[in-house]
C-alpha cells in the first residue's frame, strides 16, 4: 500500500506541475455567438497568483485506503510546488447532483484543473467538461473522455491477472479464491 501511495503522489505531483508550469496543455474548440471557431486551452491560468487545483473525494481522507491515498498525493503535490499551486478539496461527496455541485463550486472558486476521485463522478465531470472548456477535468476510473476530461488510473486488470498467476502457481491444492469489487 505505501508503494502505491508513493507512486500516486509523484504521478499526482507530476501531473500538476506540468499543468503548473504551462506546457502540455489540452485545446478545446469552442464556437463564439458569432460562429466563428475560436481555441481555448484548458487549464491555463489566469491572472497571476498560483495555479488551483480542486479535488473531490468519495470518501473521508482518514479512510485508510482510497481517499488518504489521493489526499497524500494532493499534499505531496502542494508541498513539492510551494507557493505555485494552492490546492483544495472536498470529502466524502455523495455521487450525482452533490458531485455536480462540488464540481462546480471548485471551478466557481477558479480552479483551473479538477481531480474526482469515483466512477460515479462521471457523468457530473462530462456535464462540467462540456459547461467548462476552459478547465481540465481529471476523472479517476471511467470512459467518457474529451479535450478537457481526461480519465487517470492504471489497468488493474493486468496486475490481477499477474496475481492470479502467482497465486496459480504457489497453490499446493489446485484451488483459488478471489474477492473482487462490484462490477463497474
């Protein structure tokens, strides 16, 4: 777990220090009233002052697991780019029309990139994405991906199967068990 933790804070460090520092930058084509196509860019800054960054927790950040996990990133990713990012965050916000909300009082409060932390976020993230060119949305788990809604986790699928074939071949039965999540 602590390997994991470390990993998800220096991808999560790494992730807001490029957006921090301008590059790699996502456009998003919008059309004006005037219906001439115009470019914005997602996440770039405004004004001067730090970069914001918002996140949304499912969860309490003392849960042990998913959320301190992402919570320990967030505070690796402050501590690591001072004065250049200010980040904040949201806990235990139920899915549906509380995440839309939360959503849009991070891009409100000038977030310029927004982290949610459950596949049931996603629909509230595509909503905010289309509403909000402007800004980058991150979505941990899920499928719905645009210009500025991008989705971040790993294929666990590959590490479960590599686990299974561990287990397969330490097992001195020939039998195996294994406890799996809800089906998304």
């Amino acid at each position: 777990m602590i390997r994991t933790a470390q990993f998800g804070a220096a991808a999560l460090a790494l992730t807001l220090g490029v957006a921090a520092c301008g590059s790699d930058k996502k456009a998003a084509t919008t059309v004006t009233t005037s219906g001439s196509p115009t470019t914005t860019v997602c996440g770039a800054p405004k004004g001067s002052g730090p970069y914001k960054v918002g996140f949304i927790y499912v969860g309490p950040i003392d849960d042990g697991g998913w959320t301190t996990a992402h919570e320990k990133g967030r505070v690796y990713a402050q501590n690591a780019l001072g004065s250049k990012v200010q980040t904040t965050y949201k806990a235990t916000v139920k899915e549906g029309p509380d995440s839309a909300a939360a959503i849009e009082s991070l891009v409100a409060d000038g977030n310029r990139i927004v982290f949610a932390t459950s596949f049931g976020y996603q629909d509230s993230m595509e909503a905010a994405a289309k509403k909000h060119p402007d800004v980058c949305f991150e979505q941990a788990t899920g499928f719905k991906v645009s210009s500025n809604l991008a989705e971040y986790f790993g294929a666990a699928e590959d590490t479960d199967y590599l686990t299974g074939m561990a287990a397969g071949a330490a097992t001195k039965s020939g039998k195996l068990g294994f406890v799996a999540p809800f089906a998304i």
